[in-house]
C-alpha cells in the first residue's frame, strides 16, 4: 500500500498539491463540458460557502463524518490493509446507536447516555471490520471483495430490520432519550454539532496511538514490511484483524453527529455516501491523521459544495471529483516513488 | 425448470462477461477490481449510443469501447505510473459511479434514467451478446492456454522476468491483456442497460466484485470463472421464483443472495494460489 511513513513532509505535501490541482484540471474539464467557465464556478463554490454561515456549518457537520471515516481507512492503509466496507459499518453504527439511543428510559443523564450511544455504535462497526479481518487472515478472502459485499448485506440486514420492528409505514425509527441528544453548535441553524469535538479527540488519539506507542509501531510494521514484522515475532493476522476491527469502529462513529447530533433516530439512507469518500479523505490525508482532519474538511467542502454550484453545473461534478482525487493521489505518489528511486541511483 | 434456466443465461451474460475479462487481466498479473467501473462504463455507453442510434448493436460496440477505455485509464496509473493497483480500481469504481450520473445529467438532464434504447428483453437466440459470452466462454481458455497472446500474458503473470529474459515487455502483455478484457467487461456493461433498454444510475450493484471473486475461485480459470457465475445466476433466478411463489425469507434478505454467495465463495476459495506476479507491478 502506499502508506507514507519514512518519507519527508515536503514530500507529502508535493504529491497532495500535485494531485489536487490534476483534480482541480480535470473538475475543470468537466465544468467546461456543462458549459460554464471553471473560474466561475470554483469561485462560487468559495464564496458561496465561506460567505455563509449556514453554509459553512453544513461543511463542518459533513466534515465530522468524514474525519472518523477518513482516520477509519488510513489505520487499515496504515496496516496495509484496504477498508472499504465503511457503509455497511457506519450502517450497522447508526442502527445500534439509534436503538440503544431509543432503548434507554426517559431522564437518562446525557454523561451516561451518550457514551453508551457511542459505544454501541463502535462495537456494531467493529464486529463487522473484524469479520472481514477474520476472513482476511484466516481464509485468504480479498478484503476488499468482501467490504463491498458487507456493505451490500449490512445495508439488506439493516432496512429488514428497521422494516421488521422500528419503522412503522415510515422510514423513521422511534427518537432516542433526550439525554443522548449532542446539541447543535448553533451556526445558523446548520446540522453542525458538537460531536466535532469527538472528532478532533479521536484524531488525537490515533495521531497518538500511531506515533507514541508500541501498538502504533506494530500495525505499521505489518504495513510496510510483513515479513519482517512476522520474523521479529509480531502476530501478523492478529494485527491485522484487531486493526480492521478498530477500522469499524471508527467507522460506525459518525454515528454520534448524524444520530445523536442531528437526526435524533435511525433514518434509512442516513450519511450514505461518507464511508466510500472517507478513502478520498484518507488518501489525500496521507494517512497522517493531522492530514486526515484536514482533508475531511476539504472533501466536506466539495461534497457539500455540490448544493450551492448545482445551478451553475450538475452537482456530480463533485462527486466524480472524489474518485479523480484517489486516482490523482495514487498515480502521483507512484510517481514521485520512481522519481526519487531513480535520482537515488544516480547519486 | 427451463423456463428459469432461460432466465439464469441472460442474467448470467454481464457476470460471466466481466469474469472472462478479469481472468485475462488478472491472469497477466494486474489487480482488475475497476471491473465494476467498466461495467458501469459500458451499460451507460450502450444505452447513450443504443439510444442515439436507434441500434443495439451500436449500443454494444460502444459498451465495448468504453470498457477498453477504462481498462486504458487504469493500465496506464497501475503499469505505466506503478501506482497501488487495488487502490486504482476502487478509485476508478467510485469515478464511474459519479461519471455516469455525471453524464446522465449533462447529456439528459436527468437523475437516475437514461432515455429508452433498443432492449432485447428475455431474448436469448436473437441477442448477440448472449452469443458473444458463449464464444468468448469457449475461446478465451484455448486462447490463454495455446496461443502465443496466451502464452505471454501467462507469462506476464506468472514469470515476469523469464519473459524480460527473451526480450518481450511484461508491460506490453499485460497491457494487451487489459484491452481484451476491458472490451469483455464493457460489453457485458451493454448487455446491463440493452436487456432493460434503460441505463439507470449504480445498474451494476456490485457485479464487477462478485465476477472478480467468480476468478479466484476459479482459480485464474476464465472458463470455469464463467461456469461459476452461471451458478450465481442460477441462484438469484431461484430466489426470484421462490419470490413469487411465495417463500418464508423476507424479500429484503432474499434478494442478498448473490452477495452472500459471494463471501461464501472467497471463504472456500481463499487458498487458491493467484498468479505468482499478481498486484506486484514487477
């Protein structure tokens, strides 16, 4: 995998401005193709959305989603390994938050509610991220494969289950206690709320994890070097399986913005989307969680963005640019591997 | 009884499609998880042209171009640039998934359909493509197996620096496998769209993965990976009669047959050996 570990700052920063202005030519290009002037539009998307305050919390709610979902792919990159089950375990998150959430009686302190929420969010996500690390390791299944099909499953489980026992001929579950609601941060009446906190916490806590510890050593090690991590006595597949289980779990958390800090109940179709993109967060991030939180705010500005450009072109312009961002990310740091192998040896 | 074996070959024409083309890919030693964006690729390029020119077979033609497009695009990141080939194809996927809406939107200021196109319905004997996939299931092994373009993308595959040795270029065969395959893999995009006569938004719902675990089990097998998604076929047309006689399990876990399948069929499969230079980029 193409997680960066030893190489320079510098560098990192050269391959994401190289890959974001490649997007930037190739959004351009699909602007130009609507029809308008790419000028135009980049400029309005900008001031659309740093001109407004409503506009802006709506970056920063989707933003939230997308730094736990983006931290979520960058460990298992980190590991080598390849998560792209995060919509089957942001699903399985939301649908264990909002019931547990709905479960606990009324005058429920928000102290006990809302980290049981958060909890059972975690453990629905991990129990599916270690699954396909169980299959991973122990029957050779491509982890890959095996997400999109999880996602597929998860998503069938999910809307039978809401269909079967908390919808009733709606598409809505029963609301959560009050005590597990997270308040809105009152940003113009924007869905943005304080479960950002959570999400800086828990960068923090990864970027800590990653850089300070043991731990962090190992599950990188198993990224960059297996062989070597197994010789020198690291349990590989344990690794990788307690990796992808965390990967889950951090991808069920958005969880705690879209059900305790918005919705305030199971909704079908609620964040659909944030896991697949939290693999253009985590790549353009680097896999660096300081990079993760910065990328998620800008992929929240051009998912977002989509709303306030979309009368001057198709909103999908955004969303083709999220997977030209990964191409773009991948192609480039391939690149400049090669160009710094080959200047190596010509030194 | 044959009634549902009828049903079973039409809906196994794009799976088996996409598995042929990603057994020559994979077996030349490139990574094809961007099967799914050539499928999207293709059912979207046969039902625009199918529509514009009031032919299928166009329509076809089209879909086939498409997916050597795509497998151009994505050779030229993994083989020419070196870049992660897993990551590739999923980015690729996702730029299918946006691209064709995209598309829609620009062309038919549309969300989700595009306009009707030629459809061949449940038609077997007149539709080229379920012959194209019967042909292709039968030449594409001999071909791989005997003939000299076979020899080299096996040996792309497997023995990467035996074919340097005797002066031909593993980026070439692999790159000539990739076309192969992208050409299968869109016209088994167009068979999506022109059995329906309608592309619509995300038509190929995970196709793409599950023809790709179809190759592994077979074990790089291309014929044998075409015979496996005549078995999943053939058990998501059961489900669907089961559906309408009336079965026990609720429709919404029904229809998740094919994808438990699938996890079943990489938990069996696990083991198999994949080609030895397989991802490596060497």
């Amino acid at each position: 995998m193409t997680a960066p570990t030893t190489a320079s700052l510098r560098r990192q920063l050269e391959v994401v401005a190289i890959a974001l202005l490649v997007s930037l030519a190739i959004g351009s290009l699909l602007v130009l193709a609507a029809g308008r002037a790419p000028g135009e539009v980049w400029l309005a998307m900008l001031t659309r959305t740093f001109g407004d305050r409503y506009a802006l919390g709506q970056v920063l709610y989707k933003a939230t989603g997308l730094a736990f979902t983006g931290l979520a792919v960058a460990i298992a990159l980190d590991a080598g390994l390849f998560n792209i089950g995060g919509e089957g375990q942001l699903a399985a998150g939301m649908l264990a938050c909002a019931v547990v959430g709905a479960a606990l009686p009324d005058g429920t302190p928000a102290i006990v509610a809302i980290p049981l929420c958060t909890v059972a969010a975690a453990l629905a996500g991990a129990a599916i991220g270690a699954l396909i690390g169980a299959l991973r390791v122990w029957r050779g299944a491509h982890e890959v494969i095996t997400s999109i099909m999880l996602n597929e499953i998860v998503a069938g489980v999910v809307l039978y289950l809401g269909n079967r026992y908390l919808f009733h001929d709606t598409t809505r579950g029963p609301p959560i206690t009050d005590g597990a609601e997270i308040p809105h941060l009152g940003l113009a009446g924007s869905d943005a709320n304080w479960s950002v906190l959570l999400a800086v916490a828990v960068a923090g806590a990864v970027w800590w994890l990653r850089a300070r510890t043991t731990w962090g050593r190992a599950w990188r090690v198993v990224g960059d070097a297996p062989a070597a991590a197994r010789a020198s006595g690291v349990a590989v597949g344990r690794v990788q399986i307690l990796v992808l289980a965390a990967s889950g779990a951090l991808a069920a958390l958005p969880a705690t913005s879209y059900v305790l800090g918005h919705e305030h109940a199971f909704e079908t179709g609620l964040g659909a989307g944030s896991g697949f993109l939290g693999i253009s967060v985590a790549l353009l991030g680097r896999s660096h969680p300081l990079g993760v939180v910065a990328a998620a705010f800008l992929l929240g500005l051009l998912s977002t963005s989509g709303l306030v450009i979309g009368n001057l072109v198709p909103k999908e312009v955004t969303e083709v640019m999220q997977g030209v961002v990964v191409l773009a990310v991948a192609a480039t740091s391939a690149w400049a591997r090669r160009r710094d192998a080959q200047q190596g040896r010509a030194t | 009884m044959i009634s549902l074996l009828l049903l079973a070959i039409v809906a196994a024409v794009p799976l088996a499609l996409a598995a042929l083309g990603g057994a020559c890919t994979e077996r030349s030693g490139m990574i094809d998880l961007a099967l799914e964006a050539k499928l999207l690729f293709g059912a979207f390029a046969a039902a625009a042209v199918g529509h514009a020119t009031d032919s299928a077979v166009a329509g076809i033609v089209a879909g086939m171009a498409a997916g050597v497009l795509v497998s151009a695009v994505q050779a030229g990141c993994a083989l020419r640039l070196g870049a992660d080939q897993v990551i590739v194809g999923v980015a690729l996927n996702l730029v299918a998934l946006g691209g064709t809406r995209f598309l829609l939107q620009l062309l038919y200021h549309e969300g989700t359909n595009s306009p009707p196109a030629p459809a061949y319905g449940d038609a077997i004997v007149a539709n080229p493509l379920v012959w194209l996939a019967l042909i292709a299931a039968i030449v594409v092994p001999f071909a791989v197996d005997r003939t000299r373009w076979g020899l080299r993308l096996r040996a792309a595959g497997d023995r990467p620096d035996a074919l340097a040795a005797v002066g031909v270029s593993a980026t070439r065969a692999r790159l000539a496998a990739a076309l192969v395959g992208g050409a299968l893999a869109g016209a088994g995009g167009a068979q999506l769209s022109l059995e329906v006569g309608v592309f619509s938004a995300d038509i190929s719902g995970g196709r793409g993965y599950i023809a790709l675990a179809m190759v592994i089990l077979s074990g790089w097998r291309p014929g044998w990976a075409a015979l496996a998604c005549l078995g999943v076929a053939l058990a998501e047309a059961a489900e669907l009669q089961l559906q309408i006689v009336g079965s026990a399990i609720p429709s919404e876990l029904a229809s998740l047959a094919p994808y438990i399948i699938t996890v079943l069929v990489l938990v069996i499969a696990g083991g198999r050996k994949p080609p030895r230079a397989l991802g490596t980029g060497q």
